[in-house]
C-alpha cells in the first residue's frame, strides 16, 4: 500500500512540473525582502500567488494584512497549505490550472515562481487580466524575466512589473 500512495505522489508532483514550474519552496527572507522593499504589501492589497505550494508566499502576505488567493495545481501541496495556514485570516487555496483561471475583481498584485518556457505566455495572461478588468496589475517574478516587458524593480531574483490596461 505505502508503495502506491508513494508512486501517487511521485506522479502528481512530476505532472505539475511538467504542465508548469516544479515545486521549489520559496526563502522567506528573500520573500520578505520582496514585500518589503519591491512592493510593500498592505491591507488595500488582495495577492494571487500562481502556482501556491506549501503556501509560505500566502502566510507572508497575510502577516502583512493583505487578502491572498492562492492557485495550485497540486492537490496534496493544495491540501497541506490549506492545513498549514489554517491559524491565517484571508487566505484562500484553490486547486486550480493558472492557464485557465481569471483572477478576482480585487487582486493588486500577483505572484508567480515561473520558468522561462512559461515567460511569454504569462506576459501575455497578465496583460489578458489587465484588460480585461481595466485597470493596472502588479506583477512579481521570481527567477524569471518576461521577454517584452522591463522590470520598474528588481530584488535578488524577484522582479516586479507593471500591466496597464490597453485601450480598443
């Protein structure tokens, strides 16, 4: 039996790699560098974090009293931040695709750890939201630069962009 729910296991964290970025938890102190000093996060702000994890970017955003949605693909890794930040106000995990979401009316910012074959399809979903909801979205990057766009900030390897609404 521990064989099977090991090669469960085995096979769900390798198909969410293989769809998008594998599974690297994040440092908090470069994440809290980040929310400190490259986009200050405060109560006004709602974060989606693409591709949550174990959910440490969440807990991160709720300490600083902004509302965080976080979007995974992994069910287990869904489940265990959903556990691990039960004790948090104003987080939500949702298993889900990124590809085929729209974010909520309310988000300011979002972030993503995202690998480079991913960079140009996500420039072109966050302009796609930005669009669509007619107002400016902030983005920030972790160890991946967009393609089109320059970074108005960087810390480390976190970078943050800006997508304003196109007209027409």
């Amino acid at each position: 039996m521990w064989f099977w729910i090991l090669a469960t296991v085995i096979l769900l964290f390798g198909f969410v790699a293989f769809l998008g970025a594998p599974y690297v938890p994040s440092k908090r102190r470069e994440l809290r560098h980040a929310f400190e000093h490259l986009y200050p996060l405060g109560r006004s702000d709602v974060l989606v974090d693409i591709g949550s994890g174990d959910g440490v970017v969440l807990r991160e955003a709720a300490k600083r009293g902004a509302r965080a949605i976080g979007y995974e693909l992994n069910p287990v890794l869904a489940w265990f931040s959903r556990w691990i930040s039960r004790r948090y106000k104003g987080i939500e995990v949702h298993v889900a695709n990124m590809w085929n979401i729209s974010f909520p009316e309310e988000v300011t910012v979002v972030y993503v750890f995202a690998v480079s074959r991913d960079s140009k399809k996500l420039e072109g979903m966050m302009q796609s939201e930005a669009n669509r909801m007619k107002k400016s979205l902030k983005l920030i990057s972790y160890g991946c630069k967009l393609p089109s766009k320059i970074p108005i900030k960087t810390s480390g390897a976190h970078f943050l962009y800006d997508f304003l609404p196109l007209q027409g």
